[in-house]
C-alpha cells in the first residue's frame, strides 16, 4: 500500500498558516517528509509519484487533488539538489517531458535530481473536463459577422460545462496556486531549498514561486518570459507585435534564400489572400478536407511554425494552402477537428490575465488594433484568450501585478530577440522589475533560450550549478 503525504497535512506539520497583509503565507515544514517512489510505466528509467494538494490553498482543509510527478535522479557525489522544471503551454505535461527527454545537458543530469510534473488541471493530475458539445467555437473575428455577446455567452455556457464535469479546481488553475504546489513538492523532496528552470509559461508559476517562496529558492532560470504586469489590451498588442516581427523576420529569409519554395513571390499578399479565404469558410483543412481551416487557425498554426523557427515548413504550409482549389463558403461555428473543447490554454489564461471587453464597440476597436499591431499576420493567437477570457464569470484568482520577489535570489531571465510568443520587450521589463536579474539576449528567432546552442546552454549551466550570473548585457549569437 502506498502513503500518500498531504500538502495540508506538511502544512500542519509545519504550524499555523497565517495571513498577512491578505497575502496567504505558509510556515515551512520542520519535519522529514517523502513520497512513493515507482518505476514509472512508460520507463523504468524515470521514477513516477503523486502528491496529494488542496484544490483551494487558502482552504487547505477542503477538497483535494493528487498533481503527478516524475523525476530523474542523479547518483553523483557532486549532487547539488533537485532541480524542478516548470511546465509551460499552459496545458503541457511536465511527466510527458520527462518522459520521452527533457532538454537539460548531462551537466545538469549530473549535478542534479531533474524533477518535472503535471500541473493542476493537465493530463495526469485531475484533468480539465468540459463538455464536448461546445467544441464548436463562437465566430471570433468582429468583421466576419461576429459578437462578442456571443463570444461571452459561449464563456459562460463553457464555464459552467466545465465547473460541472471539472468540479471547484476550475477556479484554481491560476500560477500562484501552482507555485504553492511547488512548495509543497519542495516539502514532500526533503529539500530546505530547490533550483527551478520555467520556458514559456512555466515563467509565470517561476515569478509566483519567488514571490510567495523566496527563501526556499536556490536559483532560477526564467526562459522565453511572461510579463504578467500588463493588462489586456498591452497583453494583447506585445502579442500582435511578435507575431508582426517573427512572420517579417521569415519572409525576409524568403526575398534572400532560395531554399524557400516561396522565394520571388509575394508572401504578404498570399497570405493576405489565405486569411480572407478563411473569414468566409472558404479555405479547408488539409488534414481534415471536409471542414474548414478557421482564419484565428491559420494565423495559429502559422506563429507555431515561427516556434522553432521552420521557416521552410512554413512555406511549403502556404504553397499548399495557396494551390488549394476554391472552395464553396462553408458556415460559423467552425469545430475543433479534435471533437472536445480546444480551449484549456485559453481556460488556465482566464485563471491569472484579465480582459474588459464590455461591448461590440470596444471589441470591434481592440481587433483593429490587433490588425495593425500584427501586421499581415492579421492577429495572434492571444486574441482568442483574450475574447474568451473577457466574458469568463470568475474574476482571475492571480491577476495581473507587478512581481514583488523582495528576498529572492538573483535570476537569470533567457529570451530571443525574435519570439512569436513571449516578446523581447517583456524580457527586458521582467528583468528591470526582478531585483539583480539579469538578461541574457539570445540573437535570433524563436521561442524557448536555453539549449538553443553552446552558449546559451553553457550559460544556464554555469549559473545553476555554480550560481554565477553572466555579465549584465550578455548576447549570445547565431
């Protein structure tokens, strides 16, 4: 049989729990705590586990969820300590990383227990569940005939789907609810400090965590960073902007590389031309020809291709689109191939980012500025977020601030200069707003620093094993 240890009952073990300035706060754990440790299923190598957590931290005695965990230890006398990823997405599933390679070196591997996990509400560890019904999505584009009345009704129907089937840990899917899961991993490792590496939007649980927890942090790497500082509209214009200077940044490869299956034609204009296609129905899915490929999906399966960069991929995606046969306009809603809601990025966004959009008026403003901030791109994935978010019945749990990290430790911030999801510029403002952070400035494109080449990764490693920063102002090249 195995034993499970709390995260209520660390909390006990530890004392009281207090409030201070309506912050809430927990007494560190005295005493030596551990978990179950298994030869995960899917690899012997990986050991698996689970931590049982309060579905509402500040009311720890409620109900519960089990978050799945996976680690990789290290049998090194030079062990340092643990070092926990943070998944980003948000929705990916730290196990599944774990699983199938992680990207740390075999410095790290050495040095390190590599620990990594699902977070509350993915795979795993007591997954989103709405109703599938409500796969097809409202019409999100104003000038196509949409409302953003529908848009919140849709919210509210889904919401209450999903707080059906999900249960009350839809209302606690935020960052800092995460960070204190962390917290308890911590307790449950044994460990009076831990190492964190978050990319993407793990960066935000990483800013939680050194905010509520800065004397149980060694070190932190923030890598391809959210500025979760901004408000909606600032949130959404940043996105716009990366996605307008990523997609310039790949048809400029194409003008020069004739490696490019586009190279010598106008790619602005064919996309242009793909994405009208799209408002009208009127462009298919190449993997599924009998439904439509959505405009705000386009524009989404584009900016994922910026990701990495593929720009030759890229091109061949709009070669392919272009030479599709014209097609007959198929109606609003457009479904999800996938058959259940594509919308848990969207769902955990709502739990730490706030959008106001009252009306037609201000929603039909905001998505002009999107078109002009994204440039030919037209829009950002974001702008689906946003929308959704906007109408969503329950106020953010986590909502946006400036990070107060007083006590932490110095961090190390990681970013591209050209990143179609996280923005150079919030990079720069999350690093002046971490007190002795310092920003090392990848030149070139794409989302996710750290082992992107030898100098990036022997950056990371040198800080986190050795905690030396880099020099303020660093950039590592191409």
């Amino acid at each position: 049989m195995r034993m499970r240890v709390t995260a209520f009952q660390l909390a006990l073990a530890a004392g009281a729990i207090v409030l201070i300035a309506g912050t809430l706060l927990f007494a560190p754990v005295r005493a030596a705590t551990s978990l179950d440790w298994h030869a995960c299923p899917e690899d012997a190598a990986t050991e698996c586990a689970s931590l049982t957590v309060p579905v509402d931290w500040s009311h720890p005695d409620g109900g519960t969820i089990d978050i799945a965990v996976a680690r990789k230890s290290t049998r090194s006398e030079d062990r340092i300590g643990t070092l926990i990823e943070l998944p980003g997405g948000p929705g990916t599933s730290g196990v599944d990383t774990l699983l199938h390679g992680d990207r740390f070196s075999p410095d790290l591997h050495a040095r390190f227990d590599i620990v990594s996990f699902d977070p509350r509400g993915v795979k795993r560890s007591h997954p989103l569940r709405c109703d599938a019904g409500l796969s097809a999505w409202p019409n999100l584009l104003p000038d196509a005939g949409g409302s953003i009345d529908d848009v919140h009704s849709y919210a509210r129907r889904l919401a209450d789907s999903c707080r059906r089937d999900t249960g009350a840990l839809l209302d606690h899917l935020d960052s800092a609810s995460v960070a204190r899961d962390v917290d308890a991993l911590r307790h449950a490792l044994g460990e009076h400090k831990i190492t964190l590496y978050g990319r993407s939007y793990g960066t935000m649980a990483g800013q939680a965590y050194a905010e509520l927890f800065p004397d149980h942090l060694r070190a932190m790497v923030i890598d391809s960073v959210d500025d979760h500082s901004l408000d909606g509209p600032a949130f959404l214009a940043a996105e716009a902007r990366a996605g307008r200077d990523t997609f310039g940044e790949f048809v400029s490869w194409c003008d020069r590389d004739t490696a490019c299956s586009l190279h010598g034609t106008d790619i602005r204009a064919r996309y242009t031309a793909l994405f009208d296609r799209a408002e009208r129905g009127a462009l298919r899915d190449p993997q599924h020809p009998d439904r439509p490929l959505a405009a705000l999906v386009l524009s989404r399966n584009v900016t994922a291709r910026l990701y990495q960069p593929e720009w030759p991929a890229l091109a061949d995606d709009l070669r392919t689109l272009g030479d599709q046969p014209q097609q007959p306009n198929l109606p609003f809603p457009q479904p999800e191939p996938t058959g259940t809601p594509a919308v848990m990025s969207e769902l955990i966004a709502c739990s730490d980012w706030s959008f106001d959009i009252p009306d037609q008026a201000r929603w039909q403003q905001l998505w002009a500025d999107q078109n002009t901030n994204a440039g030919t791109l037209r829009a950002h994935f974001a702008w689906a977020a946003g929308s959704l978010c906007s109408g969503w019945p329950t106020p953010p749990a986590n909502p946006p601030h400036l990070p107060r990290a007083a006590g932490a430790p110095p961090i190390l911030v990681m970013n591209s200069i050209h990143d179609p999801a996280t923005p150079y510029e919030w990079a720069t403002a999350v690093t002046s707003h971490l007190p002795g952070a310092v920003l090392l400035t990848y030149d070139g494109w794409g989302h996710g620093v750290y082992g992107r080449n030898p100098c990036t990764t022997t950056t990371g490693d040198r800080y986190l094993i050795h905690l030396t920063l880099p020099p303020t102002g660093t950039h590592c090249a191409v």
